[in-house]
C-alpha cells in the first residue's frame, strides 16, 4: 500500500470531527484503530493453532465500543484470517488473546494486566495514561478531538510482535528500539 493512500485513510478515517460536520465518534475512531493495527502487526507463526485460525480481538471489562467494532471488522479478513471480539470478564482469558484493548475504567489495574500478557504475543493496546510506558505495545490518547497513538517498541519485541515500519512512522512517538 502506498505511503500517499495510507496517509489519506489516516487523514479520512482517524481524525476527530471538524466543527462544520459531524464525524466519528471517539469510539468509532478506536474501533477503526484496532482493525488498523491488524493489518500492520506480524505475530508468531506459533500465535495460531493453525492457518485458517481467527485473529482474536479481547476487549477487557467494560465494552465501549458496543456494536461498533463488530461493524468495523465484520466480514473482513486480516492476513487471511477471519477476525473475532472476544469480551472478557476475567483476566485468565487474555492470553487467548492476539489484541487485547484495556479501556481507562482497568487503569489501576493495568500492571497487573500487563505483566499478564508479558510474554505471551498479543499486542496490548489502551488508554490509561502511561500505558506504552507501563509496558503496553500501543497506548490510543486524544488530543483536541483528534485520536493519536504512541507505540512501545520494546514492548511489541517482548511480546514477539513485529511492527511495519508505516504503522510506526504514523505513530506520535515511539519508545525502545526504534
């Protein structure tokens, strides 16, 4: 994909709403993020039972995105895998996990999250402030009505996790080995 037509879907698809008409929402936004991050993330062979296996999205504790992540992804395919949201309510079933999203209301818990998947492939990715620098892959902040993210090298490393160089060029800010 050339680097013009991604950064027209960033500019499209991933910024806040303008004044003069009304765009997505926050969530909307985030649930188009999470799809994103799919297609730029290579996991371990290792990560799936086998070739036609589901690439897993977890969303941890409360859901705010509703309906909207399942019409993002519905019908789509990641690397020739089907896409499927797992809802947990419990933290032993985050390493079923190839993305796992931890919402703000998780924020005193995120260490213990974090230290959960540490190790395991899945690309963590949440909103509690610090979350790249707690040891979480992708850390989604807004700012100005605009969603932007930051990116944890080190951490996608950890997790055996490798990150194509577009996605990190669109990143705000990286940490670790870039």
């Amino acid at each position: 994909m050339s680097r013009r037509i991604l950064a027209l879907m960033v500019l499209l698809w991933w910024s806040g709403p303008s004044p003069a008409a009304e765009g997505p929402s926050e969530y909307q936004v985030k649930a188009a993020f999470l799809y994103k991050f799919a297609r730029f993330i290579e996991w371990p062979a290792t990560s799936f039972a086998d070739t036609a296996s589901a690439l897993v999205i977890g969303i941890l504790g409360d859901d705010p995105f509703g309906p909207m992540l399942d019409q993002a992804i519905a019908g789509k395919l990641v690397q020739g895998r089907p896409l499927q949201i797992l809802r947990l309510d419990h933290l032993d079933q985050v390493p079923r996990c190839h993305i796992l999203f931890v919402g703000r209301q998780r924020d005193p818990k995120t260490a213990q999250i974090l230290s959960l998947v540490g190790g395991h492939p899945v690309l963590s990715v949440g909103e509690a402030d610090d979350f790249a620098r707690a040891g979480g892959v992708i850390h989604l902040l807004v700012d100005d009505q605009r969603v932007f993210f930051e990116i944890n090298t080190e951490a996608a490393q950890r997790a055996g996790l490798r990150i194509s160089s577009q996605l990190l060029k669109l990143a705000r800010s990286t940490e670790g080995g870039r």
